[in-house]
C-alpha cells in the first residue's frame, strides 16, 4: 500500500498507461484533495471512480489539521494532504514535484517518482526494454520530459 500524489496519476491516465501503477503496488491510497485535482477532467473522473469501486484506490483523509495546514504553507493541497497522510500512515509517497519530494524526504517519507516505477517494473521484468522505451516516449510526447541519462538510468 502507497500514499499517491496526483501527478503520476493524472500523466499515467492521459497516456493510458495507468496499469504500471497496478504492476507496481497492490492498492493506492489518495486523499479528498488528490481525487479532486485528477478528477477535474471527465475522462480522468471516470477512470479514478472506476478504480476506487475496484477498490485499487482508496480515499482516506488525514486527520492532523495542524500538520497540514503547516505543510500547505509551502506546497499545494494535493502534495500537502498526501504528505500529511503518509506521515500519518508510516507509508511511501509516490510523488515527483521536486520540493514536494525534498520536503518529504525530509520529513522521513520513502518517495518514489514515475522515474523510480519504470525502473523497479523493468528491473523486476515486468516491462522489457521495448516496452519501456515505448512508455517513455508516450511520457516525452505529454508533457513529462525524461532527461536521457534518467533514461539510461531506468534501462541499466
């Protein structure tokens, strides 16, 4: 189980590539905040209710407001709710905002990047070279740029 941010989701959706997610992890916790920054898009809304009634996603809020409102001073809702609730969960983050990442980090939070899951699923072989090559440039063709030594980093 993993706490997820909605960057990753929201890209893994519009690539339709979301099944990485499932080859990577049994189920994915979002907050209320998450679920409605990737359901802003009908098509997206569609697919995050599909899962959660799979009950692949789940909704659950954090219950420390303080915490929060602390963390919200400094980055946005979605990464501030997430954040809260994987510290209150003891759980890993998937996140790949930059500051969000070393905030987490340093709050004692394992994060992983969509980087970090294309690695771990072709390391595992659950995606072969062609595969990945293939992900990563549906990724170069959104709006996720993957710099190529990241590239040559995933495929080692």
């Amino acid at each position: 189980m993993i706490v997820s941010d909605s960057t990753i989701l929201i890209t893994l959706i519009n690539i339709d590539e979301f099944e990485l997610l499932e080859s990577f992890v049994e189920s994915i916790i979002i907050t209320k905040e998450v679920y409605a920054e990737v359901s802003q898009r009908v098509y997206a809304k569609n697919f995050i209710d599909a899962k959660i009634d799979e009950s692949y996603i789940k909704i659950e809020n954090y219950t420390d407001l303080q915490l929060f409102y602390e963390i919200n001073t400094i980055l946005d809702k979605g990464e501030s709710a997430s954040i809260t609730l994987a510290i209150e969960k003891s759980l890993p983050l998937i996140i790949d905002e930059k500051k969000g990442r070393r905030f987490a980090k340093a709050q004692g939070i394992e994060v992983v990047g969509l980087i970090g899951i294309l690695r771990y699923l072709y390391l595992e072989k659950k995606l072969s070279k062609k595969e990945s090559l293939e992900i990563i440039k549906k990724l170069n063709n959104s709006n996720f740029r993957i710099d190529k030594k990241l590239i040559e980093m995933i495929l080692a």
